[in-house]
C-alpha cells in the first residue's frame, strides 16, 4: 500500500512539472556547522632490508594502519634519518651498496635521490642535530680510512658527500650532541670512543677504557642539555655490563655505573626525563632518573627500577603521554608493558617473529615493532595494548605472485 502511495504522489508531482513547463530539480541546501580545527597528520616509516636486492621503505598513515607508499632504497637498507630539526625528508642508509637514499616525505612518489658513498664503506647508521647536514656511520674501511671506520658527510642541500674523516675501528653507533656540535662515536673495534667535531672535520678527541670507559661500548646516547653523553657497555659476559656518563664540557668520563647482563641499547623518555636501557642478556629494563644529576655522588644517577620482562629485549620506547614503556623481545617474540609510575608489568602482547624495534608514536595511540625475520610489522593500539593489524613487508620479489618471500624490517621512525 505504501509503494502504491508513493507511486501516485510521483505521478502527480511528474504532471505538475510538466504543466508548468519546468523539469524539476531537487536543491539539496547544506547546513553548515562549526568548523573545527584540522588534526595534525602522523606518520611511520619502515625500513626494510632485503636479501634478494634492493631494499624499500614503507610509509604508514598512523590513523588509517594504511601503507601509502613504498619507497626504493639500495641493498642493505638497514637505518634511516630525518633532517635535522625537520620531517619533510628522510635517508637511508644502505650497507652493501655503499650509499644513501633520500626522498622527500611530504609527496607521495617523490623521485628519490642516490648519494654514493667510498667503496667499501658499509653505513650502518645515520644521526644529525646540525640543519644542512646528515651524518652517516661507515662500519668498514674504504679508500679514505683503510684501516678504520668512518664518517661520510652530506650536504643536504646538494644532496651529495663531501667529506670523509676517519674513527676507530668497527663503528656500531654513534650520536650528535642536541646543540648540533660533537659527534661522539662507540668502537667496539678497540673498545673506544672517538670525539669528532664538524667544523674542524676531524677527531679531536678519543676515549679509551683506560681513562674509565667501559668495556664493548655497543650504543651512545646525549642527553637532552647536551651536557652528557651516556655509553651503553656490553661486557662481555664475565666482565658484566655498564653505563658510562661522559662530560661533553672536558670530553671526560665521570661515572661507569654497573647494569644488568649484555645491555644493548637505550632511549631517552623526555617527558619523565627518565634514561631507559634494555639488558638483552638479563632479561630486563634499568630505568635511570635524569632530572637529578649529581656526580659528586656515587652513583651520579638515581635508579628508579630494574623491570623483568620477555627474553632478548632489544629496543625500549616510552609513550609520549608518560603513561607507560614497551619493550620489544626479541628472542621471545612480543613486546611487555609497563607502567611508568608504578614500574609494574600490565601486559605481554605476541608480536610478529623477532622484533628488532620499536617504537611510539607522537599522540601515544600506536606501538610499532619491526619484525625482521616475520616480515612484518606489528601495529598496537595503547587503548587496549592489543596488536590491531600485522602489516606484512614489501616481497623481496615484486614479481612474485603466490607464497612470496618478505623484506625484512629492521628500523621505524614517527612523526
């Protein structure tokens, strides 16, 4: 009955058209509302390695778990930069090509840009504070330090390296003082630190275990004051790990301060100013208090806790919020979760086969882990700290059409 209504009043509107001479047109008036204020895009970018060539970095939109583009980097694609102080570019450092890939972040398909490095250079890492120039970490000998490792310089504008200058031997990381001047250098070759300066374009500088640095220095970090640099020493399992606090003012080492078995690596919570270093032999997280240095004490930094979480735990990230702190572990395959004030563990989330990464995201709703040999990265929502979506890898292959074998993801950056 309802059908035949509307039928009858169709018809009689039809007519009245028509003998008005007018063919209708519905006007459809929009109510225009408050406007707001527009959000801020967020992003994540992966890097992958691939052992059947060319390697690629994936962008992701932080709000959709979308993958918007994949970028082409070289063979061996292992870390990844922005410009200092700025998102709008991002490099790549490629360790069996011997070069850097840079592409613009705020075009999708930008053309990306090869910067050639020495033969023989394999960067491992990139870092820079100083706007104009990027860094790169040179792990093995080339023409320019045959006996050594190094650091390439890139002008950023010219998109090209204009010097190589050499440091110690077996280079596995390396920081930028925030106030853009010192680059200091962790050699696990001779268990040293070099000190290179940018505008003198040379070392100035070498710390040795003699003059109080711990052994195997496998990770450097500078505080946010630029004031102190703190080495992250591995031990070597009789001698039991450390963490070295370096005076940047006279380039001395003021404390080494005992850690747990096999630390690896470290990140900086600068909402809590709290130091976090990951014990990958222990097991475990030392959580360091920042905001009270005092090295007239013994030890000159507080420890706030010492946290047991999965096995292999080789990256540590703190949600922006200052709510919480995640690991990744790597042999057990997830990620813990603890909480930033009561130091307690709330949750062991599963993860994609050995996490190598991780890290948050600026509005603390997303945890990344970069999966390496599971091809994969996993996507945590902080509202419920479950994995929302397993985001798999570009294939090594592109041509590959059935059970087709993936990158492997090995470092993620946010904005």
């Amino acid at each position: 009955m309802r059908k035949v209504l509307y039928l009858f009043f169709a018809l009689c509107l039809f007519v009245v058209e028509l003998g008005c001479g007018d063919q209708y047109r519905p006007v459809a008036n929009p109510i225009v509302g408050q406007g707001g204020t527009p959000q801020t895009a967020h992003f994540a970018f992966v890097v992958n390695s691939n052992p059947a060539g060319n390697g690629g970095t994936v962008e992701i939109d932080v709000s959709g778990d979308t993958n918007l583009q994949i970028q082409p980097s070289g063979a061996g694609a292992v870390a990844e930069a922005f410009l200092a102080g700025n998102t709008g570019a991002l490099f790549t450092a490629n360790s069996l090509a011997d070069s850097l890939s840079y592409f613009t972040t705020f075009q999708t398909f930008a053309s990306v840009t090869t910067i050639n490095l020495p033969i023989g250079s394999k960067p491992i890492a990139l870092a820079s504070t100083r706007p104009g120039s990027m860094y790169a970490l040179n792990s093995s000998p080339n023409v320019n330090c045959p006996n050594t490792g190094s650091i390439s310089i890139i002008n950023t504008s010219a998109l090209a390296a204009i010097g190589t200058d050499c440091v110690g031997p077996s280079p596995v990381s390396f920081a930028q003082l925030p106030n853009a001047t010192k680059i200091y250098v962790a050699n696990q070759g001779d268990n040293s630190i070099s000190i290179f300066d940018p505008d003198a374009g040379a070392v100035t500088a070498t710390i040795t275990q003699a003059m109080g640095l711990g052994l195997n220095p496998v990770f450097v970090i500078a505080s946010l004051d630029s004031n102190y640099v703190f080495v992250v020493n591995k031990g070597d399992g009789t001698n039991p790990g450390s963490l070295s606090i370096i005076t940047t003012i006279n380039d001395q080492v003021a404390q080494t301060i005992p850690l747990g078995v096999g630390p690896t690596f470290a990140s900086i919570d600068s909402h809590l100013l709290r130091l976090y270093v990951v014990n990958t032999g222990g097991n475990s997280v030392t959580v360091f208090d920042l905001s009270t240095i005092n090295l007239a004490a013994n030890p000159g930094l507080t420890t706030l806790a010492t946290v047991n979480v999965g096995s292999g735990p080789v990256g540590v990230t703190a949600l922006p919020d200052g709510t919480r702190f995640y690991t990744a572990n790597s042999v057990s395959n997830d990620v813990t979760v603890v909480s930033a004030t009561s130091y307690s563990v709330l949750k062991t989330i599963p993860v994609g086969q050995d996490p190598v990464w991780i890290t948050s995201e600026p509005t603390s709703t997303k945890v990344y882990t970069a999966n390496a040999v599971g091809g994969s990265v996993s996507i945590i929502q902080t509202l419920n700290d479950s994995v929302v979506t397993n985001m798999p890898a570009p294939q090594q292959n592109s041509t590959c059409t059935e059970s087709c074998a993936l990158q492997q993801p090995s470092m993620i950056l946010t904005f």
